[in-house]
C-alpha cells in the first residue's frame, strides 16, 4: 500500500515536471483556473461575510445556552461550514475549470500522453460541446456525492477528540479521491469511457490514487496555488490514467 501511495505522489510529481519543461501547457491550463478561481474566491467571501448568521442558523438548539457553550458550539459549526465549502468548492472548482477549459485540457491530455506516452489510436475526438455536457453531468454526480459525504462528517464533527483528529483525514481522502475522478476524466472521455468505468478502474488501485490526488487535493488548499497545481494535476492525471489503463503499473 505505502509503494502504491508513493508511486501515485510520484505520478503527481510527473505532472508537475511535465507542464514546468513546457511552459506552453502551464500557461493554457492555467487559464480557464484563473477564470473559476475569481469565481470561486468571490463566493468564499461572501461566505466568510455571512458565516456567524449561517453558524447561528444551523444551531437553534444552542440559543439557550451559556455563552461559552453557545459559542463554542457555533464556532466548531462555522468551522465545519466553511470546511464543507471548500471541499466541495474544490470538486466545483474542478468541474467548472473543466467546463470551461475543455479544449485547453483535451489539449494537455493529447500532448501528455502523444508526446510522452506513446499516442493513443484509439482516441475520439472530444467536442468542447460534448465535453462540456460531460464535464457537467459528472461535476453534478460527484460534487452531489460530495454532499452526501460531507452531512455524516458535519456531525461527526462535534465528536470530541474524533472530529478534530480522525473526522479530517476521512474527509481529506474522500474528497481527494472525488477531485482524483475529475482530473483522470479527459483520458477517459478520450476513450468513450464514461464515469462509472472510470471510478472502478481508480477504484482497483485505490492507494494509487489516494497517492496522487491527496497532496493535489491539499496543494489547491494553499490560496491561488491551483493557478499551477492543476495543469499539473491535469497532466499527471493523464499519466495515471494512461498507465491504469494500460496496466503499467507495478
């Protein structure tokens, strides 16, 4: 499992060297992430703004209360809220990058795997149209699977002990193995693999996977540093993808 794990932070570390030998790749994926990350910072402040209200709103059980309960209670709910938001606006981030950026990214995904692993005979040609519509549909799946992950972890969150230690590396991994689903999506689609192949052939070679898309995950956190992160995660992404595909593996 550990050489599986370094084997994926390996792959992440290809995409990186992959789009910093050519700056060409960094600069068009880096171009559709600058659009959604003003978008996304944007919403974060607002959210940052109104956040007490929020806090206040989902804790009417607490209104009673001493005031250092009381405060307690809306500070760990207003830290779960806005870590639930970034978790999901990563996963948004993503899918409305690849929305956006469908060319840019198919392009990445041809000259990664063309030039460096070999081409692909087989490939169809991805439509920004047909992209985008792809790239929606399994942006609403994933960012709605998301969602559903993230109630149970709200909860366990108030957990002593548990939902400061235990609760945050769960979400990490779940999180980044959804944001991992999305990045491998072009090689896929390039292929006529639709999501549900795809989830089971990241699936197979889990800690892979857990080894590329978690320090990814938690690279996006750092602010702006997507701008650079994920043309790299992209590219590498495509490498793994590849080689999943391919059994190559070790």
């Amino acid at each position: 499992m550990l050489r599986d794990f370094s084997t994926g932070v390996g792959l992440l570390a290809k995409g990186f060297g992959l789009v910093f030998r050519s700056p060409k790749l960094l600069l068009v994926g880096a171009i559709p992430a600058v659009i959604t990350t003003v978008l996304l910072i944007g919403s974060l402040v607002a959210l940052g703004v109104w956040i007490d209200d929020i806090a206040a709103w989902v804790t009417p059980f607490a209104d009673d209360w001493n005031d250092a309960a009381r405060s307690a209670t809306r500070l760990a709910a207003g830290v779960s809220i806005v870590g639930g938001y970034v978790a999901v606006g990563l996963l948004l981030f993503s899918a409305i990058t690849l929305v956006i950026g469908g060319p840019f990214y198919e392009h990445i995904a041809e000259t990664v795997e063309d030039e460096h692993l070999g081409g692909v005979p087989e490939a169809q040609r991805v439509t920004w149209g047909r992209a985008a519509v792809i790239g929606i549909r399994d942006g609403l799946l994933l960012v709605g699977l998301a969602v559903l992950c993230a109630v149970p972890l709200f909860a366990a969150g108030f957990i002593p002990v548990v939902g400061q230690t235990v609760v945050p590396v769960i979400a990490v991994c779940v999180n980044a193995t959804l944001l991992g689903i999305e990045l491998t999506a072009i090689p896929f689609t390039r292929r006529g693999l639709d999501l549900k192949v795809r989830r089971r052939v990241l699936r197979k070679r889990r800690a892979v996977t857990l080894g590329f898309a978690v320090p990814a995950y938690l690279l996006c956190l750092i602010p702006l540093a997507a701008l650079v992160v994920f043309p790299a995660a992209m590219a590498g992404g495509t490498v793994l993808a590849h080689r999943l595909l391919h059994d190559d593996i070790a």
